[in-house]
C-alpha cells in the first residue's frame, strides 16, 4: 500500500524508498537517507516486490519508533493491577500480555524519527535499533493480533480489574486495615 505522497511521487515517475535498489534505476539521497528510485510513470504497483530493504517506505504513518516497551512482571495481587491502573493514568500509556509476558507501552515517537520514515541519526543510532530486523514487523500483521491482554486506557483496565477482582472497589478499604 502506497501513502499519498508515495503515489503523487509514482505519477511523476519517482519513487522514494529506503534501502537498496533492485533493477531500478537509483539516486541515493544522503540528506534524507533514501534511495530514489526513477521508473517509468505506467509502472503497476502490484509488480513492485516488497523488501526488507525498502518496506519501510511502504509503511503508512510508521508503526516502528512511535513506541517503547518496557517488560513488567506478571500482575497478579489488586495491589499489582491498582500500581499497573495508576501507570495507565498517565498520558500515551498502554498495557499487555502476550506469550512473553506483560508489557508498558510508552506511545512516545523517537525525536529522531524523520518525517519519511528515515533515520535521523542512522550511522549513529543506538544498538537497540541496528539489532531490529523487519524482515517480518508490524508492516506484515498488527503485534495485537497475538495480545490476550490490551489496554489501551486507564478505563479498559479498570473494567478488567472490576471483573477480575469481586472487591476490586473496596480494595483501599481494605487496605487501610
């Protein structure tokens, strides 16, 4: 799937994609880290094969470098889920549970994180980033797809605990015993 820019781009014969050409004839750009990739403007996108190299130019809105996570050890005590509930509360907080375990989810994008979907400091990024393969991301298939847990908001895992736990709502009463 082409963004807008990408298809005005195909309309004029030019296409900006990451990574390294493949029997296209190309420009690398070094101010924005991306190979310009000149075809002729009939060009069908479908016969457009689909890399590791240049995914990351078919990636509508980027869903990589928008997001940190943090594993969190399993929650299982009302005091457990009242400390994840409290860390919801915070803006651009998220939570879940997959096959590996608990996660936080900070929605906060990379500073670095250019307007293309390019690097901003790419020789230089942290190890983190150069060990991340997209051989298969969140391009292929969504990551919440595989949760058993998600919650979005403050007010889904409140739900949760409210059916999970029968005193969830006179658990401070309790607490102050």
């Amino acid at each position: 799937m082409f963004s807008a820019c990408q298809l005005a781009k195909l309309n004029f014969g030019f296409l900006f994609i990451s990574g390294f050409a493949n029997g296209y004839n190309t420009r690398h750009n070094f101010d924005t880290n991306l190979m310009v990739y000149r075809m002729p403007v009939n060009t069908n996108i479908s016969d457009i094969a689909i890399t590791a190299e240049n995914k990351c130019s078919f990636c509508s809105g980027t869903k990589c470098c928008v997001y940190v996570t943090q594993e969190m050890e399993t929650p299982r005590s009302m005091a457990d889920f009242d400390h994840m509930l409290w860390q919801l509360a915070h803006q651009d907080m998220q939570a879940y549970k997959d096959e590996d375990g608990w996660f936080l989810i900070a929605m906060n994008k990379c500073q670095f994180l250019q307007s293309n979907g390019g690097c901003g400091i790419y020789e230089t990024r942290p190890q983190i980033c150069r060990d991340y393969s997209n051989d298969f991301c969140e391009y292929d298939e969504p990551a919440e797809i595989h949760f058993e847990y998600y919650f979005k908001t403050y007010q889904e895992l409140d739900d949760y605990c409210r059916k999970r736990f029968k005193r969830w709502d006179k658990r401070f009463e309790e607490w102050k015993e």
